[in-house]
C-alpha cells in the first residue's frame, strides 16, 4: 500500500509506530541517499527502536578501488577464496556486534567482510538503499517512493564500446528492449572475469554498461546518451510506499493509496511559450531567455528545470554543479541526477518545457503513459525547493502544455499568465506583498 502525506507531517514516525503496533518489526526501510539513512535512524532512536544504516559493496569492501564497476562479479564469482570472507567465516562466534548502528561503525570494529557481516546484526529497522541486494525481513517500506520509476543515463560512447565487445552490432535503433543485451552482456562479463585475459578498464566498462542494462524495462538513445527506464520492485512480501508526492507513482504502479491531502500551491503558467519540437526556434529561445531575465530582476536565485535539449541553450551562471550559496540563474536537468532527491533552496523555480520522454520510447512495457513520467517528473522538479513548511519559493511553469495536463491539478492551482507585462505586474504585486508591514 501507499502513505502520502505533505512534507513536516511526520510520515516517519507515522509508519514506525504503525509497524510496532502491528508487531511488523523487524523491518527494511529502503532509502535513495544514505542522508535521508541517517534522518530515519535518528528517528527510530527517538521512537525507542533499534536501526542500522546497511552499506553496500562500495562502501563495505576493501577491494573496491582494485575492482570497482566489477566488484558485484568478482564477490559472488570469488567470495569463497576472498581472503576477507575467510575472516569472517573464521571469526569467532562471540564476535560482538550488539552495540553496532551502521555499517560504518562495523567496518571500523571488525578485519573482515563487512558486507556480509552485516547480515549477524540484530536490529528492529535495517535501512539500506534501494539498489542493496541484501534481504533480511519480509517487511519493507519504500520511503520517498516517488524515485521508484527512475530514468538513468550512461554515455552513448561506453554503450556502444560494450556492445562491440561482445560482438553485437550497437546499431539497434533508437529505442530497444534492454533485457536481452543485459543477459548477453552479463554473460560476456562472466567469462571474461573468470578467463582473466581482459584489461580492467574494459571489464569495468562491460560491468558498468550491465549494471545500466540489468532490472531495465525500456531504453533509448538521446542526444549522445543512452536512458535507462528502472521501476523498483521491493523484495519483501510485505510492503508499504511513503511519499509526500505518491499519487502519480501509485496511479501508474496501481498501488492502494491512503491520502493526507496537502494544500495546492499556487503556480503560474506561461501561454506564450513552449519547448515543442516544432516550435523552439531562435524566436522562442530568445523568449524563454527573456522570461528568465525578468524572473531574475525579482529573484536572487532562479533555479531552471528543463531537458537537455533546452537547458543547453538558456542563459544561466550555473549548468549541473550548483554551489550551496549560490546566487543568479542554476540550469538542471528534469531527469537528471539532480532533478531529483537533493535539496535546491530557491527563490523561483522554472520547469521550462514540459519534460515528456521522446514519443519512441515504449512506456507501456512499464505500465505507463507519457502524461505519467511528465507528472512524476514536474513534482518532483518543483519538489526539490520544498522542503519545509516556510520554504514559499514562486513556480512558474513555463510552457502552454502544462495547462493540458490536467492531473497537475492534484497539485497545483494553475494560473495562466499571458505575456511578460502580465507577469512584470504580478511579480511587482508579490514583491509588495513578502514586504514587511512599517511599524
């Protein structure tokens, strides 16, 4: 099932003492970054339950540097002659690990696999990441479940240096089933691993491009990348989703949802612009330049959402690497690393263009429409600088489309706006208003 309530509700404390009561302890708590691990012990401490913060192999082994994209092979094809395992498999059963919370904490008490060390812990809520293979409950929860459809991106060049590896011909269109190629170069990976007549940075190329491939529904190639579609699956038998921005996730994934509605905010749309293909010449570009210099007469800190495509040609002081006191224009990408699960404070956040997925790519393999990434997409773009009850930063919307997406209105109270003086004269009007009131 589903729990979505607005951010500072406390969804955190909710769940743990749902758990409790239904004596569904222990249980995995699935996290995106290991700072949101932390927020979630800290909070199980406070609720008297006792957690540890899991590690994955890259920061449990010692043999990551010598290995890395590989690592995941070398262990399960090595383990039984890694001299680290041995030390754990020989450690004496008295080994203490009672007073242990994090993997971190392990590694410094103990010479031996901490990975697999972790699996002597006794624990009432294991947090560990999304991708840690590890399964130690039948119950999990999904925090910040929003990122369970997930896009991610690999250069075309170590794509296409794979395939041609194992010998498949890289030109297999724009959009292709990766699961096949997946196997295939899995399979390439293994033998070559196992043969040790391959130079490492191919292995880590061939190990990386698999790692992309493998629990991929859909990819694609776009603009000198190739995309990955990812939908998380839990691998508990029990499971519960928690998210301030579940809906779209729950809609497309068909999970049962319980609700605590938030208030909608208010977000403008602008009428005269748009990325569509067709449309985004010269002309436009320079109109969507010109919006960002006015928002910026008004704003200290801009922070721009938009594709590749477009964020490549706006003016902007920032592209990708935005430093924590920053100040002026900050370019991201919608699908990019940081278009979601990080913290952006802004003044004014821009989603420019509607970030639809190239009309090519097969949704329907994963059970979703174009409408339904756009919308996951935009939340969360817009999410990023709503953080907290005081954070009040203005959204605008730039492009006409977003006014046909009507499921935007789950969250957001749409305002059209109808050309730069209308908006000149709204951003006075606000301006006047977020003014203090004379003594």
């Amino acid at each position: 099932m589903g729990f979505e309530a607005p951010t500072g509700f406390g969804k955190t404390y909710v769940v743990l003492s749902a758990l409790w009561a239904e004596e569904l302890l222990p249980t995995t708590w699935r996290v995106r970054t290991y700072a949101q691990a932390d927020h979630v012990a800290t909070q199980a401490l406070e609720a008297g339950l006792r957690p540890f913060i899991m590690g994955g192999r890259e920061r449990t082994c010692p043999l990551v540097e010598e290995y890395g994209a590989v690592l995941p092979w070398y262990c399960k094809l090595e383990r039984v002659r890694c001299p680290h395992f041995a030390k754990l498999v020989n450690a004496p059963s008295e080994l203490s690990v009672r007073a242990v919370f994090s993997y971190e904490e392990l590694r410094m008490r103990m010479d031996a696999c901490v990975y697999y060390a972790q699996e002597l812990i006794s624990a009432d809520i294991f947090i560990a990441p999304y991708k840690l293979g590890i399964r130690r409950t039948v119950t999990e929860v999904v925090d910040e479940a929003h990122n369970v459809i997930e896009i991610q991106s690999i250069r075309e060049v170590d794509f296409v240096t794979a395939l041609e590896e194992v010998g498949l011909d890289p030109d297999i269109g724009d959009e292709f089933d990766p699961r096949p190629l997946a196997d295939h170069l899995e399979f390439a990976l293994v033998h070559h691993l196992v043969r040790s007549f391959t130079s490492q940075k191919l292995l880590r190329t061939l190990a990386r491009v698999t790692s992309f491939l493998r629990n991929a529904v859909t990819a694609w190639r776009e603009e000198g990348e190739v995309h990955a579609l990812k939908v998380y699956k839990p691998r508990a038998t029990k499971s519960v989703f928690v998210s301030a921005t579940l809906s779209p996730v729950a809609r497309a994934l068909n999970i049962p949802l319980l609700s605590i509605p938030a208030q909608r905010r208010k977000v403008l749309v602008t009428t005269w612009l748009t990325t569509r293909y067709t449309d985004f010449d010269e002309k436009m570009i320079n109109k969507y330049n010109n919006l960002i210099s006015l928002l910026r007469a008004y704003a200290r800190r801009v922070l721009v959402f938009a594709t590749k495509r477009v964020a490549s040609v706006l003016s902007h002081d920032y592209y990708e690497d935005v430093p924590p006191d920053w100040q002026g224009v900050a370019a991201l990408l919608s699908r990019g690393r940081k278009g979601e699960g990080v913290d952006v404070p802004a003044d004014c956040v821009v989603v420019a263009g509607v970030p639809f997925l190239p009309p090519y790519v097969k949704l329907h393999r994963a059970g979703l429409t174009h409408e339904d990434m756009a919308l996951v997409t935009v939340v969360q773009n817009v999410g990023r600088t709503l953080r907290g009850p005081s954070a009040n930063p203005l959204v605008v919307l730039a492009d006409e489309r977003f006014l046909k997406l009507r499921a935007l209105e789950e969250y957001f109270e749409l305002k059209p706006v109808n050309g730069l003086s209308e908006l000149k004269e709204l951003l006075k009007a606000r301006q006047q208003n977020s003014q203090p009131s004379p003594q």
